[in-house]
C-alpha cells in the first residue's frame, strides 16, 4: 500500500498544474463573528478548531500550491463573483471544508458553486454530498446491493417511514447530521414505545453491540484505493458529541486479515454505488461474530492528525502534507 500511495504523490508532482489553492473552512469562534448574513449556523461541534485548521493549512502550504483561505462560504462565493472575469480558473483548485448551516444540503452548497463556475473542487458532487447526508436513504441504497445497515426508521412528522422492528437496544439520531453530533449515552435506549411518536424528526436504528470501525479510502480517477480499516478505541459504547469534541478516543489497526478484507471490499462497493468521488470514509460496526453494518459514510471526512486518514499514513511513515497532496490529486 505505501508503494502504491506513494506512486501516486510522484504522479502529483508530474501532473498538477495547479498554482492557487482556494480553502473554504469554518473555524470555531471565528467563521459566526465574520458571518455579516442572517443565517442558521451549525453546532460549533462541526467547525475545526484552530489547532486543527493550523494542521490542515500547513499541510497545504507544503503541497508548493499557493493558498487562500475563506472562513465562510459566502466570503469566497462573493470573492469569486466579484473577481470571476480576472480569474484564470484553469489555475484554480477549490480545498471545500465547508460545511456551516442546519439543512440537509447545506454541504452541497459549494460544490454546486463551484460546478456551475466550472472550478475544480475536492469532494463529491452536490447530489452525491446530500444523499449521504441522509442515513434513512443512502442506507436504503446499501441493503438493495446487500451491503448491511442497522434496521432503520425514519421519524418524520409524526409518522414512521419503514418497516416497525423489535430489538434489544435502540439508538436514537439526528436523520441528516454527522455521526455524533448531538448523540450522548442516553441516546442508547432499551425500549421504544412505537404507540408514543413525537412529531420531532429523528431517525431510530437498531444499536449494534460490538466494536466500531472506520474505512478511509481514495478515488483515483476511478480507481478506488481503500486504506487499513482503522478501529476506534473509546471508553464509551459510542462516540458522543463530548468524545468527539475532545478527541477522546485513539485508533488502532483491526488484526483480522480476512474481516479487513470484506470490510474493504464493502466499502468500495459502497462508495462506487454512491458515486463518492475524490476521498472519503465508510464507518462500521462489527458484532462479536463478525457479522458488520455500515452506519455512516463520510464525503468529507476529517484528515487533521487526529483522524483514521492520518493514522494511516502514520504507519506508513508518510506526512500530512502527502496526505493532502493526494487529496488534491484525486480531484484533479
């Protein structure tokens, strides 16, 4: 696998040609204080914090690309409408970090800026971005091709979308959010009173026992490499928001060979039928027999030092500026 990662940083080197590099990025406590728009921002919990920016820019700034940083969406959607005649967007490639707002699409919005301008852009289209934003539909998509899901509703309205089951535990989400965003320990319960439906939407899943499990991957030009698939070690059964927002976890690599196998494999599959281009992550959870279900997938996963992106490149001895550079070269 180092080989063949570090193939393709030699083909960087040869094939950008690339000069400005334009990050859009939100920053706690800084992108809500320059945001002169009236808008629904999202929880701090999904903007970098600034020892996390400082790890991603200057990664960046070792890729030999000029950079220019936008703090807000709207900072670099009127840069570019204002300098769009001056601009030679041949030159131009867009690192989208973006994602502030509430709504489902709200991580759509830049790439589909950027696909109407005809800007180059890291990440996935907007339609590929919002449907795995939705866990009820992308999961739908996944159990047609026999990839396995936690049984899943949908609470909207009031009303039940799917099919009623029993289990032994539940877990309760946020339909559209990142994985552990507003999630605590309580939201783990043993029994749910399917005659008692508020009218707040959320999503119900079956909470799978066992070990959680998180699979990076790059697109090459369609050609998918699927990095080690990374265990995520907690104190807790689940990564809440407080974990989460503390880094309170650690990675290490899952030993069974043929379990790492079927997950990579899975994860491919996923991603090609979901159309994820560029980069991206599958999450899993792995029951005590090795029957797996993916639960999340990332189209914008975090690669700061503390992500299963960057454990991986740890251990094959290369730096954060490599993992950024191929980044940039899966979107080219």
């Amino acid at each position: 696998m180092k080989q063949l990662l570090q193939y393709y940083l030699q083909e960087f080197d040869k094939e950008c040609s690339k000069t400005n590099l334009f990050l859009v990025a939100n920053l706690k406590k800084y992108t809500k204080k320059m945001s002169y728009y009236t808008i629904e921002h999202a929880s701090d919990s999904e903007f970098f914090s600034l020892s996390e920016f400082e790890e991603i820019a200057s990664a960046l700034l070792k890729t030999g690309l000029c950079l220019n940083i936008f703090y807000t969406e709207m900072e670099f959607i009127e840069y570019i409408l204002k300098n769009y005649m001056n601009l030679f967007k041949e030159d131009i490639l867009v690192y989208n970090l973006a994602r502030d707002g509430i709504r489902e699409g709200k991580k759509s919005l830049i790439p589909s800026f950027c696909d109407y301008f005809n800007l180059d852009y890291t990440g996935s289209n907007a339609l590929t971005v919002s449907l795995c934003r939705n866990k009820f539909i992308w999961g739908a998509v996944a159990n047609r091709f026999n990839i396995a899901t936690p049984k899943t509703v949908c609470i909207s309205n009031g009303k039940v979308l799917g099919e009623i089951f029993e289990a032994p535990k539940y877990i309760r989400k946020e339909i559209s959010q990142s994985a552990s965003i507003n999630l605590s320990e309580d939201s783990i319960i043993s029994n749910f009173d399917w005659r008692k439906i508020d009218t707040q939407d959320f999503l119900l899943q079956e909470f799978i026992e066992g070990i959680e499990v998180e699979v990076p991957f790059f697109n090459f030009k369609g050609e998918y490499v699927v990095l080690n698939p990374v265990r995520v070690v907690s104190k807790t059964d689940i990564l809440t928001s407080e974990v989460s927002d503390r880094n309170d976890y650690t990675f290490e690599y899952l030993q069974d060979k043929s379990l790492c196998k079927k997950l990579k494999e899975a994860t491919e599959k996923l991603a090609q039928y979901l159309d994820i281009s560029t980069y991206g992550r599958v999450d899993f959870r792995i029951k005590s027999d090795g029957n797996f279900f993916a639960f999340d997938v990332a189209t914008m996963p975090y690669t700061t030092k503390h992500s299963s992106f960057h454990y991986n490149f740890y251990k094959y001895n290369l730096t954060m500026a490599d993992l950024h550079k191929l980044i940039l070269f899966s979107s080219l």
